[in-house]
C-alpha cells in the first residue's frame, strides 16, 4: 500500500478508422440516417428537398419540439417520463399571448410593440412554465407520484387551463419583437451569421484541443493528431456549410420591398439579401450546448445519469434525488416555455392546439437518438438529431404528397424501428 | 490516504482504556410493527474487524445502515471517539469518516469507475466544472494499489466482472480516509483468488487502524478474519464474543439457537 506510482497506461491497437476518430457509431448512424432521408426525398421530389428554402424551414419547424427534447433527455435519463410538455408549452403560450395582449395594455399601460413588452412577456412565460415544472417535480420527487400520472394529469389540466385563459379564442397578433423569435422573421443576416458561423467552429475547436490537452496532461492516451484534425475539419465543414446555406436563401423580393418601405426608404434595384441563420435555431444551440456541458460536466449532470443508472446507488452516495427530481421537471417546464416562444411566433398567434401531441414528438425524438427509457443512457445532440430526422420525415413525406395518415404511420414505425436498432447495436457492444 | 496509527495487534485498541471507535447504544428500529432491531448496543475499537452475524432477516444489514446513515434509527444513540453524533443521512455518515461497502455493491452502472469512486464528491474546476482527467488520474493511482489488473477505466461499470466491481467499491470506501469501514458481505459474488484478496486488504486496513464491521454469512470467514463477533437472532442481540475464545461450532449455536456459549460473559 506504499507505492503510489499510477499504473502505465496501455495503448491499445486501435486499427479501425473509426476507432480512431473515436466518434459514436450510434451518432454517425443517425447522421447516415438523416442525409439518406434527404437525399432520398430529394430524388423523389425532383431536386426541392435539398434547397436553402426548405432546409432553413425544416430548421425552424424542428427548433420548438428539438428544444423540449433536449429537457426530456434528462427527465428519461432519470427514469422519469413528462407527457405534459405539448400542454404546458400551451399553456404557457397562452400565459405570454395574454400578457402582451391583455395584461400589459390594460395593467401597466404598455401596449403592443413597445419596447419592453416582449421581454416581460418572456420573463412571465419562462417564470411560470419553470414553477409548472418545478410543481410537477415535487409531486413526483416528494409525493412519490410516478411521473408517468403527474405528467398524465397535467396533460388533461394545462391543455384546457390554456382554453380558459384565452376563453378559447386565437389571440393575435403579437409583438413584432416577440415574432423575431419564431424564425423568418427573425434571422441574423448574412454577416453576423458568418461571424457566428466562424466564432461556432473556433469555440468547437479550443474545445476539442483543450480536451485534448487535459487528457496529455495527465499522461492518457490521446487521439493521433490527423484524427483530430479530420474530427475540427468536419464539425467546421458542418457549421460553416449551415451558415452558407441559410445565408444563400434569398429574402422574397417582395418582402424584402416591404422591408425598406417600412424603414422609409426604397430598394435598390436587383438588391439580393439572405436570411443568415434564424434566432430561433440560435437559440436551441445555445441550449444544447449548455446542456451538453451541464450533462457531461457538472455535479448536477454527474447525479442525473447516476440516478438514471442505479438511484439508489446516487441516494447512499449522499445525493438528493427528490431535490434532483424537482430541478429536472422545472428545466424541462422553463425549455417547455422557451418552445413556447419559438412557436408561438412562428405561427404569429396563439391558438389552442398549439403543440397538440408535441409530447410523443418530443419523447421520440428523445428515444430515436438513443436515449433508454430504462435510465441513466442519452445525449443531448442525439435527441436534435432524432428531432432532425422525425421533421425530415414528415416534411418530406408531405413534399412527396403521402396521405397524411400514411405519414403517421411511416413515423410510428420508424419509431419503433429505431429504438430496435438501437437495441441490438447497445448488445452487441455489451454494454447494458 | 490513510491515519498513520501505531499498527495493531487482535487485541486492537480495547482494554487501552480509550473509548471506542464506534459504539452504537440500544439501537431500535421497526418496520410497518415489526421490530427490526430490538435494543441492541455493538462497539468497535481501532484496527479492529467486528464480524455481524445472524440468519437472514436478524436485523444485521438493518443495523448496519443506521450507521451508514440509510435508515434512521428509532431509538439509541451513537457515539464515535466518545461522542455523541447524530447520523441522518448517508452525507452524516461520509461526514465522520464511515464508508460502506454495501452487499449489492450500489455502483452506478452507467458510469465509468473514476466516475463512480468519486460520485457524491467530485472533484472540480476553478469553474466548477467535473475534473474528469483529475479523477481518472487518482483513480488509476488508487486501482494501482488495490487491484493493479485494473485496467478498463474508460469502460462503464457494467462491462467490468465481479471482482472488478468490487475493487471500485472497496476503492471509494478507502480512498476517502475511512476510519470506520462497513463491509456487507464484500465476497459473496467473488471466486476464490478475489476473496483472498479482500481478505488481505481488510488485514491491510487493520494494520492502518480503520475499525472493520464485517457482516457475513461464513462462519469461516468470520473466525479467520475478525476478532470478535456479534451474532443477532430476530432483531436481538445474542451476544459479543472473542474470536479466540470460541470454535465455529459455538458460533453456529449462537446463530441458529440463539445461545451464548455458557462460560462466556462479555
């Protein structure tokens, strides 16, 4: 018990390529998935599927269920389950309808349009759909109520509280600052996207090298340098090609017309803008980064997936799971919230079926990227992606002109195919 | 990693006249009516292994997990060094140096060995970020020293054996300056070459001054590695005896009719 030298390290024969890039089979898998689907549609719509267009639309369409997905990894990591998301996304789209609408003119005297009416409006959606959530979590962490009948529940309760809000009624129209959200009418412009575009990759990169160095510090294996340098060339490859097409999507002349009138001045003739990335899809970034790093690089993300893995194990290490539990449901409420937002500005309005079966998206799109409903295995990139493909496949479907009926069931089956797929890669890996 | 005490002998610390490591007084705890544990009082002196014996069901693992701050005790208390300390949670425990190796290991599957050696104290960043290459480091020096065979340290735990498993439990219960340790049959799932080598660490940890309750099964592995015995019938205690002074038999008698052997007064 005297030596403390540390063991040597073995480096392992790594003679795969892929081995040695060390990327996610399961990721790269659905990456497959996602470009096989696009091209596919793409033949089969005569070349409209893979157009700046429709990519910057199947972009914005996935953003609202994407970001609750990202929050759904984690409740389903920690074996629980929430089916209340598509109502509370309703619900709290009618909290912030009302607010901009009703509330503030007739309250505080501010109207419409003025300055600080969507940001208190968002600070009153996000504020109640994270005490919504954090509610839910105490039923479920404190009462002991499994989650599947307190999200069951707040399915049928906050669906129909949104219904006596706003008597039932569409409300409309909103803030035009509160509409930026929602995605066209909202976009960086094509400079500050490029300098986003570039700022993205450079902190991918420090990210990548200063993992790198961590691991070198400490002696361990590392990766050799070309793959590291293939893995940068990609993710930068991948950004940067994001930026370049939603900056090569054309603004409408029209629209466009529209723009300078409104500003009081006329357009140049043959004047071409792009859109440049929408600040919706800005904003699920952000979100999946953050909680990436949440998930892999913090105590609080640690507890999640110990949890998910054995709770009892997390308890007699002296973690607070009912408190933990809590904290899991109110982010899931504030990112329900946050959907909120995005998709009550995309639409202009708030209407009462907004986000109708938003839940089993969400939960698919979690479970299509790999996240296990036994607990404790899921990413957050996976669950985007999941979401990625789900709305690839109903857009495209829709392109293609399939019954729509038909298309639920292509979803519903690739759903379950995916999670078999799933099943057989994790045991023939041998882990779990 | 370790207290630099004076290496003791099987008569360990007691009769030295200091109070105890550990004494636990008169401990009750019922379930739903039924009295797990019925006033029983244990003690554990430094470098010292205090095997727990009793059928299934004699309230043994339910004793040990008030000291382990799992389950709150209905009455009694508890006293380490002579004090008197309240132990409500597995965070009291950890606080006064008592770590457990449960039975059913309570690893997180999922996670990699550093991750779970250090789960519920993790070390951070200047950011408050995991330090996850720190922990790799240290876990690998610990495994060195435990189990230097170890090598799948990247591998979550569920892809490791028996004996691995156990090496990363009895890591984390080590690698935090235990003073009181608390084995749940820490070889019930192991062959015999990853028995004898739990058997030389509990010898190890002794000779460091950690008092040891080791609650088993094996009679065997009682009389080899413990110096004295408490055996437990239906929620009481039987009685305490000294290793030395009694043969397997009288332990046997002592679990299965609940009778102290006649000449022994503890």
């Amino acid at each position: 018990m005297t030596e403390t030298s540390s063991q040597p390290v073995p480096q392992k024969a790594k003679t795969n390529l892929f081995q040695q890039l060390e990327l996610d089979m399961r990721l790269l898998g659905m990456i497959g998935a996602f470009i096989i689907l696009c091209i596919g549609f793409n033949i089969f719509t005569d070349g409209r599927f893979l157009t700046p267009r429709n990519l910057f639309n199947l972009s914005i369409q996935t953003v609202s269920v994407a970001i609750m997905a990202c929050g759904m990894v984690f409740i389903i990591v920690m074996r629980h389950i929430d089916l209340s998301v598509g109502a509370l996304l309703a619900t709290t789209s009618a909290v912030m309808a009302m607010t901009q609408t009703e509330l503030l003119p007739n309250v505080l005297g501010i109207g419409l349009n003025h300055p600080a009416t969507w940001a208190i409006t968002l600070v009153v959606g996000l504020v109640v759909g994270t005490l919504i959530g954090a509610f839910h979590g105490w039923m479920v962490g404190y009462l002991t109520i499994p989650a599947f009948i307190v999200t069951l529940g707040g399915f049928l309760v906050w669906r129909n509280v949104a219904w006596y809000m706003t008597d039932g009624q569409t409300i409309g129209p909103l803030d035009s600052t509160f509409l930026m959200f929602g995605g066209t009418n909202g976009t960086l412009g094509t400079t500050v996207s490029l300098l986003v575009g570039l700022a993205a990759t450079a902190i991918a990169i420090w990210a990548l090298w200063s993992g790198r160095r961590s691991k070198a510090a400490h002696g361990f294996p590392v990766k050799p340098m070309w793959a590291e340098t293939t893995l940068a060339a990609i993710i930068g490859i991948a950004i940067m090609g994001y930026v370049f097409i939603v900056n090569s999507y054309a603004i409408p002349t029209r629209r466009l017309e529209r723009m300078f009138e409104a500003q009081g001045e006329t357009m140049p003739e043959g004047l071409v803008v792009g859109y440049g990335i929408p600040i919706s899809v800005l904003i699920l970034i952000l979100v999946a980064v953050t909680l990436t790093v949440v998930a892999r690089k913090t105590r609080f993300g640690r507890y999640i997936f110990a949890t998910g893995g054995n709770p009892d194990a997390a308890e007699l290490s002296g973690i607070n799971t009912r408190m933990m539990t809590v904290k899991i449901f109110a982010l899931m409420g504030f990112l329900c919230a946050l959907s909120a937002v995005v998709a009550s500005a995309r639409l202009a309005n708030h209407s009462n079926d907004i986000g109708t079966l938003d839940e089993l998206r969400v939960i698919a799109a979690a479970v299509i990227g790999g996240t296990a409903l036994s607990g404790g295995i899921g990413t957050i990139y996976g669950a985007i992606l999941g979401a990625l493909i789900m709305q690839a496949l109903q857009s495209g479907m829709a392109m293609v002109g399939v019954d729509a009926p038909f298309q639920n069931i292509v979803v519903g089956s690739v759903l379950v195919l995916a999670v078999y797929i799933d099943i057989v890669y994790r045991k023939r890996l041998g882990a779990k | 990693m370790m207290q630099a005490q004076e290496t003791q002998k099987r008569t360990s610390g007691r009769g030295s006249g200091q109070p105890p490591l550990v004494e636990m007084r008169d401990i009750s705890i019922s379930f739903g009516g039924i009295k797990a544990v019925d006033h029983v009082s244990v003690d554990l002196y430094p470098g010292e292994v205090v095997g727990l014996l009793g059928h299934n069901g004699a309230g043994k693992s339910t004793l040990i997990k008030v000291l382990s701050g799992a389950y709150q005790m209905d009455h009694g208390e508890i006293l380490i060094d002579g004090n008197k300390v309240e132990i409500n949670n597995p965070r009291d425990a950890r606080a006064n140096n008592i770590e457990t190796i449960y039975q059913t290991l309570a690893l997180a599957d999922n996670l990699d060995a550093s991750s779970n050696l250090f789960l519920g104290r993790e070390m951070v960043t200047p950011f408050g970020l995991v330090n996850d290459a720190a922990m790799e480091a240290e876990c690998r020096k610990i495994m060195a020293q435990l189990n230097p065979n170890f090598q799948k340290f990247n591998d979550p735990v569920s892809a490791l054996s028996g004996g691995q498993r156990q090496s990363v439990a009895i890591a984390r219960a080590v690698y935090f300056n235990a003073r009181i340790l608390i084995m749940d049959e820490p070889t019930a799932a192991l062959g015999p070459h990853e028995t004898q080598m739990v058997a030389d660490l509990i010898q190890q940890l002794k000779a460091q001054g950690i008092g040891i309750f080791l609650i088993d099964h094996d009679v065997h592995a009682v009389m080899e590695l413990c110096d004295r015995a408490s055996v437990m019938k239906n929620g009481q205690l039987v009685g305490t005896v000294d290793i030395p002074d009694v043969t397997d038999d009288d332990l046997l008698s002592m679990i299965i009719l609940g009778k102290k052997p006649g000449e022994k007064t503890e």
